[in-house]
C-alpha cells in the first residue's frame, strides 16, 4: 500500500502518483495557514475506496461541499445528517426511476463499492471566492485528466455522467470512446434539475447497459 492510501490498481493503470504526492504537499502546506475542504485523509476517497479494476459508473462532481459538515472527498457524498439540495434531487429521481429504493445515508460509499466514481473535478475547496476556487481547479485538473485517461486506456465498459456544462466540458475526452457511454442532462441543484435532470432516464439506460452488474442505487 502507498503512502496516500490510493488503491494499488490506480497505480498500475497508469496514475501519477508522484502528481498526486505533490499536491498533497503543497495542500497540506496551504492548510497551515487556511481552511480547506475536505480533511486531509479524505481528500483522496474517490481512489481510495474505489478499484480501477472495479469501476463501471463515473459521475463528475465539480467541487467539495463548502462546509466540514458535509465534505466527503467523494462527489455528491454528504458525512451530514442534512441532506445537501443535489444529492436529494438525484434521491428523488432515482426513487421516481426504481421503486423501492431507499436512501436512508447521505454517505454514498454502497456506490463506491458497487463501482461507481464519484470523482469532483477539484479535490479541495477552499473559498468562495471565484478566483480561489480556479485555483484549486487548475491545480487538480492534470490529476483529473490522468484519471479520465486511465479509465479510457482500460478499454472496459464505462457508463460517464457529465451533469451540467462544468461537467461536460470536463469529460469531453469520453466521447467517441470505445465501450463508453456517456450520458449528459442538467446538473441535479435546484436551478437547473427541471431543465432535464429530472425529466432524464440516465439511471434506467444506465442499469439497462450493465445488465447483471447493475448498479443498486439505495444508500
């Protein structure tokens, strides 16, 4: 096991994990002197807790919850009681899509296991303030890419969920791939979710193309 506690199979895929040591570094360096989202040992969670031998679902996030209450390192994934506004559109949608699913923890990790990535494409968050959070975007982007092209060179079956024009613009490496299907629709917040969020069968399409490996969507 590394040091960063990445699971190994990221590191034989192809993950610079030399990269990733750096920023850690320089984040952990940062946090001296100010706040940043999530804790050091979860800013990593997505290649933690997830096999790159094991994935069959990636969702694109763009950043980490902006409170200590909810941020997880992994998208989406709230460690608070409260359910953030996202994470309960996409509850609503996929109990609407699948009856009798149940989500009775913000805490995603049943996908994690199941293969889903939940990946943000900045790791850390610091502000709000716009230019501070480019910042951490452009830090973390050549690891995110290193991320997309991993999963592309494996040449697997691999559902992509790009949510929202950050998304989508993020994953645009996806498309025209080889055994993946990428599935784009509004982002799930409540600005944008009735523009196609919740109108779209993602779910459904998604469960349909992995068939005996589907995903089950209760936490």
């Amino acid at each position: 096991m590394n040091e960063l506690g990445i699971d190994e199979s990221w590191i034989k895929g192809g993950l610079d994990i030399k990269l990733i040591e750096k920023i850690m570094s320089l984040i952990a360096e940062k946090r001296k002197s100010r706040e940043i989202l999530p804790s050091q040992e979860n800013i990593l969670n997505a290649l933690k807790l997830t096999s790159l031998n094991n994935v069959k679902v990636l969702i694109i996030g763009q950043d980490p919850y902006p409170s200590a209450e909810h941020a997880h390192g992994l998208a989406f994934s709230s460690l608070s009681n409260k359910t953030p506004a996202s994470l309960k559109n996409i509850f609503k949608k996929l109990e609407h899509d699948f009856p009798g699913t149940h989500h009775n923890s913000n805490i995603l990790t049943k996908w994690v296991k199941q293969g889903v990535l939940l990946l943000n494409t900045s790791l850390t968050f610091e502000d709000k303030n716009p230019k501070i959070l480019r910042e951490h975007t452009e830090l973390w982007k050549p690891v995110i890419d290193n991320i997309y092209q991993v999963l592309i060179n494996r040449g697997e079956t691999l559902i992509v969920f790009r949510w929202g024009a950050h998304a989508q613009k993020s994953g645009e490496i996806f498309e025209n791939k080889k055994n993946i299907f990428v599935m784009d629709s509004t982002h799930p917040s409540p600005f944008s979710a009735h523009r196609g969020f919740m109108d779209s069968d993602l779910f459904i399409k998604c469960n349909k193309i992995l068939g005996q490996n589907a995903i089950d969507w209760s936490t």
